[in-house]
C-alpha cells in the first residue's frame, strides 16, 4: 500500500508546478531591469561579517543559488517518500548533509565480513554460548541476534573506534547539560573538541548498526518469540527477547537491544547504555508505550555519544518523554522508525528529530499522528547536526506549544520561541565574544493528508545564523498557525523554505515575518504549488524583504485570498542605510502565478505587475528591489 501511495505522489509532484520554471520572476523584475538569476547575496561583501565556523556546503549551496530551493525540495520529497521505511538510506542522506558524505552499502555488502566465514573458522554464536533459545522453532531468532553480536563484539568496527575518542575527551552527562540545560560553561572546551572527533567514521559505523537492525526487523516477522521473556547479559550489555504478549521492559539502564514479537508493551527507562554505545528496541506489534523516566537524562530513542533506535513496525503508540528523545542525537544518532498507527508523540525538548553534531531522525509512515514538543524538535538542526522528521502519510497534528507561556521570546514576551518543525539554528556570538557556530539543517517533510502546523516563533521552515529550515508538505488541505519568523523565513545569513505541494491550504502569522521574508542576509520562501489558498499576513511578509534581506513568495496555481495588516508585504523591502548595507541589495519579491485572486491591499490586482514604492522617500535607491506580479 505505502508503495502505491509513493508512486502517486511521486506522479502528481512530477505534474504540479515545474521545479525550474521562473519566467514568471523575469516577467516581475524585468520592471526594475533584473532577472531571476540576478537575484542573489554578494558573497565577498556578506564573508566579511564572519561567524559561520562549521557551516555546511548544504547551506552554501542554497545561500549561493535560492532558486535551486524549489527543485531540491521535489527531488527530497520523492527521496523521502521512497525511504520512509529505509533507516540506512535516511541515515545516509543526513550525515551527508552535514559533510559526511558516507554511503556503506554503495559497493557490496556492508555487514559481508559479519556473515561470510571461511569453512575453517566457526561461525560465531552468543546465543550458543550463553545456551538460550534452544529449538528448532527458535532458530530464525537466534541466527539474526548472533548476526546483530557479531558486529557489536568487533571492537575494532568503525563506530565503537569513533565513540571512544569522544569519551576520552568529555562525559555523555556533560554534553547533555550543555545542550539540554544551556550550561554554557564548555562553550570552549566543545571547539576544542568537535575537529577532533571523526564524524564521518562515526555515522559510517551508524549506518552498518542501522542495516543490521533493519535486517532484524524484516525477518522477525517469521521468527517464533518463546512463552517467556528471556534475558541475555554479554559483556557489550543486556539483550531482552520478548514475547508475543504484552510485555513490561524496566530498567535503571537502557538495554542494549530489545526484541518483542507483539502485545502491547511498556517500555519505561532513561539513560546511558552501561557497556556499548548503542539501545535499541525491534517492536513487532501491539499499542505501546515508550516512556522515558528521568528529566535529567536522554529518554527513549535519544543518544549521547552513541545510537538509539526503535523501529516499531504496528500499533497505536504513546510516546512520552521530557529530552533527548523520540529520535535525538548529540554526537551520536537517534532514530525513530513507525511503520503503522495513530501515534501520539509528547516531549519537551531536543526530541522527534532533532540533531546537535549528531543526527536525530523520526519516521512515521503512516496513521493520524499528534506530535507535541515545546522547544528545540520536530525536524530540528543545530550547529553541525540534522534532524528529520518525516511523514508518509495521515491527517497529522505537529504541535510546538504557544497557548501556555514557557520559554518566552526575546522578540515578544506573550509568545514562545519554538525553534520546532523544520528549523535550522546556530550560535550567534558577534555581539559577545566572537565564537559563532553556523547552524545545522532540520527539515520536516509530511508527504500525505491534512496537517495541522501550531507554533510561536522561529518555526515552519525557518532558519537561523548560517543553517537550513526547510518544510515540505506534498498533499491535503494543511493549516500552518505561528507568530514571528514563521512559514519560509529566517534572520542573520540562513535558509528557511516552505514549500507546499498541494491542497487549499490556510496560512496564518500574528506578528511579523512570515510566509516567504528574509532579514538580514536571509532568504525566506514560500513556494506554494498549487491550490486555493488563504493567507492572513503580518508585515514582513508574501515576499518581504529586510535589512538586506531576501523575502521570495510564489503561488503557481489557484483562486486565493490574501488578507493583510502591515506595510512590507506582497512584494515589498526595506534597505538598510548602515555602513556598506546601504550600497548592497535587498529583495521582495511577489508571484502569484493563475487563478482569480482577492487582495485587500489596492496596488494588489488580478492580471497586474507593480512595482513597490521606495523607503527612501526620495525612491532613488537602487538597491532596494520590491515587485510583485499576478498573471
């Protein structure tokens, strides 16, 4: 089913809107004497600001070329719905946009030296070691956990080798207070620290422990689960194999691996993995519970210095946690992979994809999904990190909590700051001490239904200080709510884009900056594919552009209606007059492609070009570029 569904998809994003097609730009800028491809940041005077160590090629290349945001938005929507279910390849795809462009299974069989021996060396066994599971009806069960051993029992694999030159250097509590509780006191020991870990080595070594577990889970399905749980303590830590009933799995420390055949079960434990780097949990069936206890320490599917998985293949499940969780990683992996079921997901921080140096990914295939955080998750990447979260299919609600006052703004103190649902986000520190970190990349991408996207600032495809934010929603009539620096925007040298691919669509930003607006060496998008659209718009928004800023809106198709309040709007920009600002450019730029539209603004009409009138009340400047166009 999910397969058919893929190719549908893929069918009707090749037949939207081109990918390529931007005559319609020409056609609004030729009024200022510009073309598409003229709109774009002067890097040599934008370098001289700085601030951007760790920045990743991903970045640069959108930054360099913003209309190439529109085609790498299709190719990532077909990419992911091909491998919603394939934890190697989405694991591949993200390291590779941090810079670790590892690709283990490209040539040959990356787990062949754990399988293969030579007739004159017996093939190792931890379950005939330790003589459990013994049977014929078990022997599917014993052959995947010994294949799953021999490589965790390899102390020379390349991500045990990675690991343990971070441990030499720092404690997984340490990193988890600085990121988690924003102990800022080893600002300088993490410079220090990051050229001196091998990440490429590390997510090399995470992709073999992927395709091993994805291994497993194909197979359990023909496996027999014996009538008892039964317990399997190695010196790499303790393996659980559950039954096909329901199941209760506590522990002070999270196992090493845990396999269950069906029921539904309760998962309940925090922590660190006592031995190896690695917990993971292959849940077959069942409406489960994933608990994380401790607030103090990563929960369930959340990673420090290591990997967590869980791969849960049927069910309506609970996820609950605080941090760290649901598919987070700090100089590690967390994943998260739902095949089927209406899941809840709940956490307060660094949780549903959520990567800071490290890689969080939460795939859910497909059921009606609720997913509430508060701050810092759902498709969320910090400096050198790239979270994921991904969604095949299901009427979805992507919660980051607003309504309750709890990590208020700085820009407005009645609001939260989200950083939540396809956010990029660095360190910025020109203002305090020069030591700037470029943000990572975070990318939401929902494929099917009809979505709800709630949230306070700096969220929707959204960026931040040299990072990427990209929201991706292919299919249904969605609902995108926030306030400030929301749905394609950003501040200070970021990417933020939102591109909707179909379905009547209603947008809503209460404050500022939003719905396609840059600031400050940004570029804010919003491309929107086809449909009939509502937008109720703040200022700085549908194309606005600011302080050298890039604000690109686009709507290709439908009759839509656009509702706005503040003056920066529907094609419009303000030039900065600061220093060498005021002789670099600014953009804002309006496209609504066909359909019979409703404005409320009186220069805004159907079958029509404008262009914006000047901040400069002498509207001389030349540098300051505002035009819109309906067709």
């Amino acid at each position: 089913m999910r397969s058919i569904l893929a190719l549908l998809l893929v069918s009707f994003t090749l037949n939207s809107a081109s990918a390529d097609d931007f005559s319609l730009f020409d056609s609004a800028l030729v009024q200022v004497g510009l073309s598409y491809n003229q709109v774009r940041f002067d890097q040599d005077e934008m370098a001289n600001w700085g601030g951007d160590r760790w920045r990743t090629n991903y970045f640069t290349m959108f930054h360099k070329n913003p209309f190439k945001l529109p085609k790498y938005g299709q190719l990532n929507l077909h990419r992911f719905s091909n491998n919603v279910t394939n934890v190697t390849a989405l694991l591949s795809w993200a390291g590779a946009r941090i810079d670790c462009p590892v690709h283990r299974g490209l040539i040959g069989d990356q787990l062949e030296r754990y399988i293969s021996y030579p007739d004159s060396i017996p093939k190792p066994s931890i379950t005939r070691d330790k003589n459990v599971l013994p049977g014929e009806e078990f022997s599917l069960l014993r052959n995947e956990i010994d294949l799953f051993y021999s490589l965790i029992a390899d102390t020379s694999h390349l991500f045990i080798t990675a690991v343990k030159e971070i441990e030499k250097q720092i404690s997984r509590q340490q990193l988890f207070d600085y990121f988690v509780e924003e102990n800022e006191k080893l600002d300088r020991f993490i410079e220090e620290l990051v050229p001196r870990v091998d990440f490429s080595r590390l997510f090399a070594g995470a992709q073999d422990l992927a395709e091993v577990l994805k291994r497993m889970t194909d197979s359990l399905e023909l496996a027999t689960f014996p009538e008892a749980k039964t317990e399997i303590m190695t010196e790499r830590g303790l393996m659980v194999i559950g039954t096909a009933k329901s199941d209760n799995y506590e522990y002070p420390v999270p196992p090493l691996l845990i396999l269950d055949g069906g029921g539904n079960d309760v998962y309940r434990f925090s922590g660190y993995p006592q031995s190896y780097p690695l917990s993971a949990i292959i849940d077959l069936s069942g409406d489960d519970q994933y608990i994380s206890t401790d607030s103090t320490k990563p929960g369930i599917g959340g990673a420090v210095m290591g990997m967590a998985t869980i791969i849960d293949k049927a069910g309506d499940d609970h996820y609950k946690g605080w941090a760290l969780t649901q598919g987070a990683g700090i100089f590690g992996v967390g994943i998260v992979l739902d095949y089927q079921g209406n899941d809840i997901y709940a956490s307060e921080s660094y949780a549903q994809g959520c990567g800071a140096f490290g890689i969080g990914i939460l795939a859910d295939s497909s059921g009606n999904d609720s997913l509430y955080c508060i701050i810092a998750s759902q498709g969320f990447g910090y400096s050198k990190g790239c979270g994921l979260l991904i969604n095949f299919e299901g009427d979805d609600k992507y919660i980051a909590e607003d309504s309750v006052l709890i990590n208020p703004s700085s820009q407005t103190k009645e609001h939260n700051s989200s950083l939540a649902q396809g956010v990029g986000f660095g360190k910025r520190a020109d203002y305090i001490d020069g030591h700037s970190w470029a943000g990572g990349v975070g990318i939401l991408c929902d494929m099917k239904g009809e979505d709800l996207y709630s949230a306070g600032l700096f969220a929707q495809g959204c960026a931040y200080w040299f990072s990427v934010g990209l929201l991706l929603d292919g299919e249904g009539d969605d609902t995108y709510n926030g306030v400030w620096y929301v749905q394609g925007s950003g501040a200070h040298f970021a990417v933020g884009y939102l591109d909707d691919f179909g379905g009547n669509d209603k947008y809503t930003a209460s404050m500022n900056m939003a719905m396609g607006a840059g600031h400050d060496f940004t570029i804010g998008y919003l491309n929107e594919r086809s449909g009939n659209d509502t937008y109720f718009a703040p200022n700085l928004s549908l194309g606005g552009g600011n302080a050298n800023g890039m604000g690109i809106f686009h709507d290709h198709l439908g009759e839509d209606v656009y509702i706005t309040h503040g003056g920066t709007t529907l094609g419009r920009a303000n030039v900065s007059k600061k220093g060498a600002r005021e002789f670099l450019q600014v953009f804002g730029i309006f496209i609504d492609g066909d359909g019979n539209d409703t404005y409320n603004q009186p220069y805004a009409k159907n079958h029509a070009r404008w262009i914006s009138p000047k901040t400069d009340p002498e509207g001389k400047n030349p540098y300051e570029i505002g035009v819109g166009i309906d067709w």
